[in-house]
C-alpha cells in the first residue's frame, strides 16, 4: 500500500516486452513529454522509440493492485477515488514505469535513468520519490558511483522535483555548463562520484 493505493512492482527488459507495454510506454511518453519538448517532439519521439526495445533497457514497471474481482482493466478503486488508467493490456494496469541502465559517463559506472514516467492521477503521492530511491538502492547493490539523469530545462516540474524534493545537483559534466539553453544532467547527492 502506498499512499492509500495498493501497488505492485515489475521488472522487465526493452526487448522483452509486450505490445500492449510498448503502446503504454508511448502514450504516457507523448502525454507527460510533449509539452517540455515543443516542436522537437517528433524526432525526440522516434528516438525514445527506438530506445524503449533495446536489450540494456531495464524496466520497473508499476501496476495498481485489483481490489475485487469485479474491476474493470483500467480501473481502479483507492480509498481516494477512482483511478482512470492508460493501460489496455491485461492484468492490473500499468499506471507508472521507470526506464534505466548502466552505462560509462565520464569514465566512471553509472546508473543512467532514461526515463521516469507517472501518470496524472498518481502523481504528488510520493511514488516519484519511492522509485527514484528504489534506483538509488539498485545503483548501490551494483557497484555504481551515481545516479545521473538528464532534464529539459524547460520542464519546470520536473526540475522542481529532482532539485527540491529530491536534492539532486547538476553535474559538472552537464551539457547545460555549455550551452545553458539545452538539458541538464542531475546527478544524486547520496551516489556522489568522488
């Protein structure tokens, strides 16, 4: 249970998925990255296309626990209210993902969050928070020296999230320390490189 919804989590690979996984992956892309990436949301969406069905892409996937056998797919009752989902595949549905791998930057093993993608209607619940946590601790499990992500500057939201709630700082290593218009790579205070 958290914050009065019941979930459950799953883990997966890019060239293991679903159909019905690679529609929702998609659509909760377009819907929360649209508007931060403007008019280069074309060509940004084919990439991230590409990216989702590669083999070094891990996935955590986050499912809402069904309450009742007589729950429609899609959704689901919560001690808040109902809870509309984009999920169209089967089983509980799919109301958040976390998209990561390990790969070098700078020289030095790193926990690379490609994306991290909740739905309208359970954000502001502390989820966000718990899977970025949740990447801090498998970070740590393997070795890795930190967590680094990458933000459009223009994406207020999430750079409140990362800096704010979160206390991330921007890497030195930064494309932004460059050209401050385009994107910013954060990077965890509690997987710091020394």
């Amino acid at each position: 249970m958290y914050a009065g919804i019941s979930v459950t989590l799953e883990s997966s690979r890019g060239s293991l998925l679903s159909s019905y996984m690679k529609e929702y992956i998609q659509n909760l892309l377009k819907i929360n990255m649209e508007g931060p990436y403007g008019i280069e949301w074309h060509e940004e969406e084919k990439v991230k296309g590409r990216e989702m069905v590669e083999e070094n892409a891990l996935y955590i996937f986050v499912r809402l626990n069904q309450q009742g056998n007589d729950q429609e797919v899609g959704t689901i009752i919560s001690k808040e209210k109902n809870i509309q989902t984009l999920w169209k595949g089967t089983g509980a549905p799919v109301v958040a993902f976390v998209q990561y791998r390990f790969v070098m930057e700078e020289e030095l093993p790193v926990l690379y969050v490609y994306e991290i993608q909740l739905e309208d209607t359970i954000q502001g619940k502390g989820l966000g928070k718990f899977l970025m946590q949740l990447l801090e601790l498998i970070a740590r499990k393997n070795n890795m020296m930190a967590v680094v992500l990458t933000v459009k500057k223009r994406n207020e939201g999430a750079m409140r999230f990362y800096l704010n709630k979160l206390s991330y700082k921007i890497s030195s290593t930064s494309p932004s320390k460059v050209d401050p218009l385009v994107l910013i790579w954060l990077q965890s205070p509690s997987l710091s490189i020394s």
